[in-house]
C-alpha cells in the first residue's frame, strides 16, 4: 500500500489530490488500481511515473510481459512484482470484470503497433481502451455494480475526457517519440503534411485541432457528471474533483492558443484546491445539478 501510494504521488499529482476525497477502503483500491495502470504505461512507454517517454526498443516483449503479468495477477496468482499484486487485490476486492483489465492492454497493444487515428472514430476508440476502460474500473472501485452500464458509460465518459486532455497537452511530447494521436482526417481538413504538425508554418491550424479535442474533452466531462448521483458523497466529490482539476488542463491549452506546448500545461496547488472545494458543493447538490437525463446521442459510445 505504501508503494502504491508513492506511485500516485509521483505518477500524477492531479489523481493523487482526487483521491485523498474517497472513503479510505475506496481510496486505498484506488491506489492499487492506479499503481498497475502506472506500472503498464511506464512499461509501454519507456518512461518512468508517467515522465520522459521514450522508445521502446522491443515493444512486443514490453507487451508480452504487461499480459503475463495481468494474467497472472487476474488468475489470482501472487507475480512478485507489486504493481500487478495490486492489481490481483483490487480485482478480487472488487469483482473486477476482467474484460476491462485486457480492453486497456489493448490500448497499449496499438501503440506498440505504430497505430495512429485516421478518424474520430478511430481517436476514441483509442481513448476508450487507454483511459475510458479505466473509468468503468474506477467505477467498479468505487461500488457501481459491473452490470450498471448507464453509470458505467458515464464513468467511460471521465475516462474519454482525461484522456482526449493529455493527447492535447501531449502533443509535442508525443511527437517527439514519433506519435500522434490526431486524426488524419483532421490532418487533411487542416492542409497540414503527415508528421508536419509541430512545424511554424502550421501553428495556428494545430491551435485550431487543440481547440477541437478540448471541445471532446468538455463534452464528455458534462456527461460524466451526470453518473455522480450514482456514487456515494465522498466518491462523487472525488470524481467532481478530478473532473474540474484534470479538465483544466485542457482548458489551459486551448487558452494559450500557439503557445500551448511551450512548457507542459498543468494545474497548480492553489487550482487543485480549488477545485476540490468547488466539488464538494457540487457532489452535496449532485441530485439537482446532475438529474437523470438520457446521455447524449452525438457521444460516443464504449463497446460492449
């Protein structure tokens, strides 16, 4: 649990403020399920705690061994490495659907493939198995029965939207890797050349595409409040929290306008508190500002 705990606070300070909110047996799954989603990213990324990604010079082992591992730890075998014992915990904990745990793998499994979007479609299908698959663990973390899906669609919904904020906070990082998670289709609407994006010349159309995956981002983060009267107080302050914290920083990038890649955007400690307090209003009234409300068509939806 304490290394667990230090992989949050190192790993993303936004999530790690979110989850001081949970009930302490909710937060403490949280941790858990965090460390192994951490430890795969790490792992497929090259990178450590989530920081300086870099390439991987044999993406299919790193892949090979996130899968044994998991496997392992869902089989409920102890792997005697602590991101996927926790992993083996928080699954048995919770009845974790094991579908879920393999949809975010597959995640990975596309980048190792050098897979890019060539449509929106094709962005949040992505999206779902790298993040919004994580939402609907979250969720079972926190008490929603596996076979709720309206509120686990909301819960995918968080996870879409935190996600579509990295890729545009991410972008010259990823391009820098040799990534990029923008649409072709988007590419081409924007005249701009493949793998030509971060140039000068194209600043301003780049600006524009940042502007559309923030308007995705926001999107789904409405929808996913509107899953929090399903929660208990402290599990939607906590999801309320993160939502605000994590939405800013898509919020900021589409604010800086050309200059939105200069330093890596993020939210800082006086921002984070605020939000927190902002949540906690917002999850004492979410009956009435979240009512029931069918979700919206034009999203898109997870697959079953």
């Amino acid at each position: 649990m304490a290394a667990a705990r230090e992989s949050i606070a190192k790993g993303s300070k936004s999530f790690a403020a979110a989850s001081k909110l949970f009930d302490p047996t909710t937060r403490e799954r949280a941790w858990l399920l965090y460390a192994w989603c951490r430890a795969c990213d790490d792992i497929a990324d090259g990178q450590e705690h989530g920081h300086d990604a870099s390439v991987v010079a044999d993406p299919a082992a790193a892949l090979a061994r996130i899968r044994t591992l998991t496997d392992r730890a869902l089989a409920g075998e102890w792997t005697g490495e602590m991101p996927f014992d926790a992993l083996r915990i928080v699954a048995q904990e919770t009845r974790m659907p094991h579908r879920f745990a393999h949809d975010l793998i597959e995640g990975f499994a596309l980048d190792a493939k050098g897979w890019f979007p060539r449509s929106e479609s094709d962005l949040m299908q992505y999206c779902y198995h790298v993040a919004g698959a994580v939402g609907c663990m979250m969720a079972v973390v926190m008490g929603v029965d596996p076979q709720d899906d309206a509120t686990l669609d909301r819960a995918c919904d968080l996870g879409l939207a935190f996600q579509l904020a990295n890729i545009a906070r991410d972008i010259e990082a990823d391009d820098r890797i040799g990534r990029c998670y923008l649409p072709m289709d988007w590419m081409v609407e924007m005249d701009i050349p493949p793998g030509q994006h971060m140039k000068p010349p194209f600043r301003a159309r780049l600006t524009v595409m940042a502007r559309w995956l923030g308007e995705f981002a926001q999107a789904h983060e409405e929808s996913a409040r509107h899953g929090t009267p399903a929660l208990g107080f402290r599990s939607a302050w906590a999801v309320l929290a993160a939502a605000g914290i994590y939405g800013g920083i898509a919020r900021e990038v589409v604010a800086r306008g050309n200059h939105g890649w200069d330093h890596r955007a993020s939210t800082s400690k006086a921002q984070k508190l605020g939000w927190i307090a902002r949540a906690f209003a917002q999850s004492a009234m979410r009956r009435r500002l979240y009512p029931p409300e069918p979700r919206p068509a034009t999203l898109w939806t997870r697959p079953r």
